[in-house]
C-alpha cells in the first residue's frame, strides 16, 4: 500500500489556493482573447479588455485577479490503495487552506456560523468533496469560489414530464436572474439527474472542466452547444453591460435518477473560473 | 461620453452624468458592505452619529483582499450592490451622492437616488487586480474589528467607472442589453 504524509497535501493545497487566485488557466486565457474578438458591442469589447489586462497585472504583480478569493472548494479523489499517514486527512487540508489564504494575501471571506456570521480569519473551513477511486494516487482540484456568482444558482426540481425543454428552460432562467450579479461572462455548470444533493455537486464539478472539452454524450454535447448559443442571445453582455458573450461555456454532467423525478442544478460561475488541479 | 471628475462632486455634477458615461474618478472614495451596511443602520437607528460624512461622498461596495508588504492595497473590485439596497436609501436621503457596485438596484434605491440627485455607477466585477492599481492610498476609519468589511477611506486616480443610473431615473442595466439586441439586429 502506497503510503502518502498529511504534510504533503497541506503544503500543495496551499500552494494550490495561491496559484488559482492568482493565474487562470492557458485555456481560460484563451477563451478571453477569442471572445474580444468575437464581441461586437464596443463596451463589451472595452471590458474584456480591461479583464485581459487585469489577468495579466494579477499574474506579474501576484494581485489576487478578484478580491473575492471565495471559499474553498477542494475536490479529493483519493485511491483505494492509499494509506494516508501523519494524521487527520480533514485537519491537513484545512490547514493547507489556512497556510495558503495566509501567505498568500487572499482575502478571509468565511464566517463560522451562518447566522451569527463571524468570520473565523484564516478562511477555513474549507467545502471538501472526497471520493474514493480505483489506484494508488491522490487527485487534488482546488477551486475558489466566489459568491456573486454562487449566489445565483439555482437547483430545480423538475418533473420527468418536463424533459428537455424543461431544463433548457431552467438554465436560461437561472442565467438571466443571473444577469450581472454574476459577473458575466459565466461559465455555467449543469448537472442533471442523481438526487436533490448530487445533481448540485455535479453542477460543481462541471466547473471545473477545461474550457473547450465537451461531453462524451453526444446529446449532452448538443446540449451544451445549444444552451451557449442561447444565453449568448439574451444581449447580458460582459458585466451585463450588453453584448454578444455572455458565457465562455456550459458544461453539462449527468447522472442515473429515479422514476419519478429530473432534478437540475444550475451552478453559475464568473469569469473568474478558477481551479487547479494535481495529482500526488 | 468619457469623462473626468473629482469626488466628492456636487449636485450639478451629478445631473451632467448620463446612464452610459464611461467616468473617470480621482479623490476620495469610502468602502462599505453588507457588515457595515448593517452597522451604520444599527447607528441611525440608535441617533448615534455615523463614522463617515456622507455629503457629497461616495461609497465603493468593496472589500479588498489584504494588501501585500509595500502595497497600499490587495485587490480591490466590486461586489453586488443589491445586497446594500435595504440600507442605501437612508443613506441616500442623508446626502450619499454617489455608489459603486456591480448588478441591477431596487427600484426604492433607484427612486431615492433621482429624489436626491446622486449616482449609481458600476465597475466591472473580477477586475480587482486592475482597479487596484488606481488607489493610492487606503485607511481604516471606522469598524476595523470587521476585517475586509471595515470602512476605508481611499484615495484614488483614474477610477474607471460607468454610470449605471442617472439621475434623470435612466438605468443602463434596464436599456444597454435592448440597445444591444436592437442595433444587432440593424
Ligand atoms: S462573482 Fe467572481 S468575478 Fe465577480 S466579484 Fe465574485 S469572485 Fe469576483
């Protein structure tokens, strides 16, 4: 058995929230100047623009790219044949979030209770999903999120007499409730199918698809080519100021559900896509 | 139209901005979100006095991200102004002239803005680093228990803003997407 130290995964996940708030990846980077290209509303064109140049200043600068550096979303895939040493699994993520918002001057956006809301200083605890895999390597995908744009996602619980179309029609409303609060371009994450919980997670990881990949499903893909041609014709524009591109990419992922229901979630992100990946 | 002013402005600088000028601020900004939204209310509320002037000022929905050593400031965008809306209009009717955020208003800010002759503008969201580099220096002045939510006074140049809502009660975020849709398909 494979035998992997807390020690290590604290210090790549802090390395890990450093990189992702500051450097977005080559693929969204290409996504950007495509669609100043592409824009044809000058104010739309003027703003992605400036987000160009405001990648570049927090990539040479080391200027966080949006002061809001969200909260941590850490994706664990963690093979069977692993045996984590040195302690608390949990506690080395935490502290590898904490170490990482730190060091790295990234803003403290968590509060410890819902309600009483105060913020705990060091940004953790983090969202950890885990997942148990086949192998004996340890997957890691850390992805701030912000909450302008989480704010506005949505999950719908819809009818299997609603088919397609109904969830066609959830994802246009989620996207125009959206509109600029969300910091257009978005990148729009879909997940369909599963339960009231696992429709939303695969919402989440559809986020963390790299730009340009689509489905293997090959009426998913459609789908998800439908569905950007469609919110680009709504006119939100880049920061919902009117234009042509109001998202880079819907992604979609889906799940087996149950006879007697078709839940949808809808998980919005800006443009600030932000999401590392390693695998250890 | 690109314009250039200073703050704290004025009311006829405020009537001469129209819902769609890209706009240039230098002077002084101060910093307030949804914690020190809640606690200036809690002070109105209680006639205790605020710990800002609000006449002729504007309030940037900013909560930066801390400043690296050497650096006045960390990154320093927008955050959504919708959430401030419960607090704005008192604030407004108290002589805030001017906001800056990102995303639509409530129509009860919007009225109480045209009422009082001030100006919403919106910056462009996710651009923190950028915006950043247009403020010169940043203080706390009030609420520093609060963290990033603390209110800031900030010296900036060149800010680059649109005006989102005039006070002739025109709003952008209403017509800019139909004016777009509408001159496309010309
Ligand atoms: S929605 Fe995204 S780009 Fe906008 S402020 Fe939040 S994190 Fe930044």
């Amino acid at each position: 058995m494979r035998e992997l130290s807390t020690e290590l995964i604290t210090k790549t996940i802090k390395e890990m929230c450093i990189e992702a708030n500051h450097v977005l990846s080559e693929d969204m980077k290409q996504t950007f100047s495509a669609a100043v290209r592409e824009e044809q509303a000058p104010l739309g064109r003027q703003i992605l623009q400036q987000l160009i140049e405001n990648m570049d200043i927090a990539q040479t600068e080391q200027i966080p790219i949006c002061q809001d550096t969200g909260m941590a979303v850490i994706f664990l895939e963690i093979g069977q044949d692993v045996h984590i040493t040195g302690g608390s699994l949990r506690d080395a993520v935490n502290e590898g979030v904490r170490q990482g918002y730190q060091e790295g001057y990234l803003r403290k956006s968590v509060v410890a209770d819902p309600i009483i809301r105060e913020n705990t200083k060091d940004n953790t605890p983090a969202v950890i999903h885990y997942e148990i895999t086949e192998g004996d390597q340890v997957s890691i995908t850390v992805a701030p999120k912000g909450f302008g744009s989480e704010n506005m996602s949505r999950v719908f619980m819809l009818k299997p007499a609603d088919g397609i179309e109904g969830v066609k029609q959830a994802i246009l409303t989620a996207v125009q409730d959206a509109g600029p609060n969300a910091c257009p371009p978005m990148v729009v994450g879909v997940g369909i199918g599963g339960t009231f919980e696992k429709c939303a997670i695969l919402a989440k990881k559809a986020l963390v698809r790299k730009a340009g990949e689509h489905s293997e499903i090959p009426y998913v893909k459609e789908l998800e080519e439908e569905m950007l041609e469609k919110i680009n014709e709504t006119g939100i524009g880049p920061a919902g100021l009117g234009g042509g591109i109001t998202a880079f990419a819907v992604n979609i992922n889906t799940y087996p559900t149950h006879i007697a229901g078709l839940p949808v979630a809808v998980n919005i992100c800006c443009h600030v896509n932000r999401h590392v990946t390693r695998v250890l | 139209m690109e314009r250039h002013i200073s703050v704290p402005f004025g009311e006829e600088t405020a009537c001469s901005l129209k819902a769609g000028d890209y706009v240039y601020l230098t002077g002084t900004l101060y910093t307030a979100r949804d914690a020190a939204h809640k606690r200036m209310q809690e002070a109105l509320d209680k006639k205790e006095p605020l710990p800002l002037d609000l006449k002729g000022n504007v309030i940037y929905y900013m909560g930066p991200s801390p400043a690296r050593k050497g650096k006045v400031i960390g990154s320093a965008g927008p955050t959504t102004a919708s959430r401030m809306d419960k607090y704005t209009p008192a604030l407004l009717d108290l002589g805030l002239r001017g906001m800056i955020g990102k995303g639509k208003r409530s129509k009860e800010v919007l009225d109480a803005a045209v009422r009082n002759k001030s100006i919403y503008f919106a910056a462009v969201g996710g651009a923190g680093a950028l915006l950043s580099k247009c403020i010169r220096s940043a203080q706390v002045i009030a609420y520093e228990d609060l963290g990033t939510e603390a209110i800031r006074k900030l010296e900036v140049v060149d800010f680059p803003v649109i005006v989102a809502a005039d006070t002739n009660g025109n709003n952008l975020y209403e017509t800019a997407v139909s004016d777009y849709l509408n001159n496309r398909q010309k």
